[in-house]
C-alpha cells in the first residue's frame, strides 16, 4: 500500500533520508521508530504530500502522492500538534471535513459523538490538547480512509480515551482493511497496536520486519555460573551485548533460539533462564550497534 523506493531528501547541507525504503502492506499497523533526527517527520511529510523527494519513488496504492489530490481524498494524518480554525465549533469543523472529503460518513460521526462527548457547539480551539486529539480522531474516522498516518498519536489522551481509540483504529482495519502508519517514541504502545515494525536511524531503514519475527530473532539469557567465562560469552557472534551483577551474567543474543540456548548452556550454568524482550529494549539494543550514542550510555 505504502512503497518508499531510494528516497533522498536534503535541506541545504543536511540530509535527512538517505535512500530510505519502507514497505507498508495493505491492512498492516505499522509502527515507525528511531532516534531523535532520524527522518520520521520529514517522511511523513513525504507521505502526505508536504514534501516533494529529491530522488527516489513515493507511492501510495501505486501512486505518487505529490499534488495528486483525488489520492490526497484517501489519506488521512493526525500530527502531534493538531490545528483547527479559531472560530470554528466542533459542528463546523465537522461541516467543513464534510465539504471536502467525499467518504465522509454522517453516521458514523454521530456515533463517534456518543463516544467522545464533546459539545458540539464548543469551539475546537479552545479544547485542551487531549480534547483537540479527540477531535482530530473523529475527524479523520468518520472521513473513513484508506490510508492513516499518525505522529505521536495518543499523547495527550487520558487512559480510557486511549483504549477506545486504539480500539476504534483496529476496527477499521479490521472491517475496511484501513492501512496505518504510526510514528511514536512511545515503544509499549506500538506494542499493542502494530503489526510490523521499521526502524529508522539517520534517513534510512536500518530494520523492517513483522513484530513477531522481530521479537522472536533477538532475546535476552541470564546465567551464572562457577567460572568467569566472560570472554569466551562475548567471543559468540550471536551475543550482542554482556552485562553482570554479581555472579548474573545477562546476555542479548539475536539468532534462533534453542542452537544458541546449547552453546550457552555448554558451560554447565548454575542458572540459566530466557527472558523475551520488550520492543523498546530490541530498539536499544539495534541502535546501540550502530553507534547511537544514547544506547550506548544505556547499555
């Protein structure tokens, strides 16, 4: 649905994609990570047809998103920082998503209204930045879109709004088939709602792959044992990071799990238990590789 091709964008001197690839399927929830700077926002800016690439292909559903404004109908984008007209009410701005989104189901936003209660005669702007989401959620839900893009999505939401959208998003994809891209620094939410995740560190795609099959190729051991075999632990290739607390030795191994688990425990541990990793510890550990500097402080 979503197919990035060798995207360069620069900015005078500084380049923030550097040949990026993303593949997003149609019906996937894809969660876009990576530091600070890495060229999450300037993509999404791509994607929504803010930004016109450098070189490289942009499509979505096999189209090229720039100025093409019947494929624009199709995409729907809720930012970190939503913008609404100073004067409008909740009922006008509903008005005006109206008049220039052809899918935009009447009904259903009646029904959203019933969810998020808020007044209709409110004015938008004067809400509070979780209220203002809110909005943007009903918005862009009733418009009933192929494609939507979210940037820090939840911030903002108090914990029960959050649910009911996460629920509401899955719904769409469920019944509609709606594809999502989702960009957040926060990991345990994309860990609920996404289905394939890509990472990205300084402009381009440095890991694209489905949650599960990320999670299940790197994972954390923790072992003792009666000696110190800690040269010979790192000496693996499949050990990408050692730590110790006393006579604990934790070690993040990528590969597949029970060929690993033997060499290890070809030591005769004492102790000797696997621990799955949260996404956020895999995208510590993935950058930290790569020379970031953080994750390394971290690790």
């Amino acid at each position: 649905m979503i197919k990035t091709t060798d995207v360069i964008k620069t900015f005078g001197g500084f380049t923030a994609l550097n040949g990026l690839n993303l593949n997003v399927p149609k019906g996937c929830v894809y969660g876009l990570v990576g530091p600070n700077g890495a060229g999450k926002t300037t993509i999404i800016k791509h994607l929504t047809g803010v930004y016109r690439q450098d070189k490289g292909e942009i499509l979505i559903d096999g189209k090229s998103v720039y100025e093409k404004p019947p494929l624009k109908q199709e995409i729907q984008y809720i930012s970190d920082d939503v913008f609404y007209f100073n004067t409008f009410s909740l009922k006008e701005t509903a008005a005006f998503y109206k008049s220039i989104y052809k899918n935009f189901d009447s009904e259903r936003y009646e029904k959203l209204k019933e969810i998020f209660k808020i007044d209709e005669k409110r004015r938008v702007n004067s809400l509070s930045k979780g209220m203002k989401k809110q909005v943007a959620f009903m918005m862009a839900l009733s418009s009933k879109p192929e494609v939507l893009i979210l940037d820090e999505p939840l911030d903002g939401l108090d914990p029960v709004m959050r649910r009911n959208v996460i629920k509401l998003i899955n719904q769409d994809v469920y019944d509609r088939e709606m594809t999502v891209l989702i960009s957040s620094h926060n990991l345990r939410e994309l860990e609920d709602l996404c289905d394939r995740i890509g990472i990205m560190h300084r402009g381009k795609m440095v890991l694209e792959r489905a949650l599960d099959d990320l999670k299940s190729n790197i994972f954390k051991i923790q072992a003792a044992f009666d000696e110190d075999i800690d040269d010979k632990l790192s000496a693996m290739p499949e050990v990408m990071n050692l730590s110790k607390l006393g006579s604990v030795r934790t070690l993040i191994v990528r590969g597949e799990m029970e060929p690993v688990s033997e060499k290890i425990k070809a030591y005769n541990p004492k102790i000797f238990d696997i621990v799955n990793l949260t996404l956020e510890e895999i995208f510590i550990y993935e950058l930290g590789g790569m020379g970031y500097e953080l994750a390394e402080q971290i690790l």
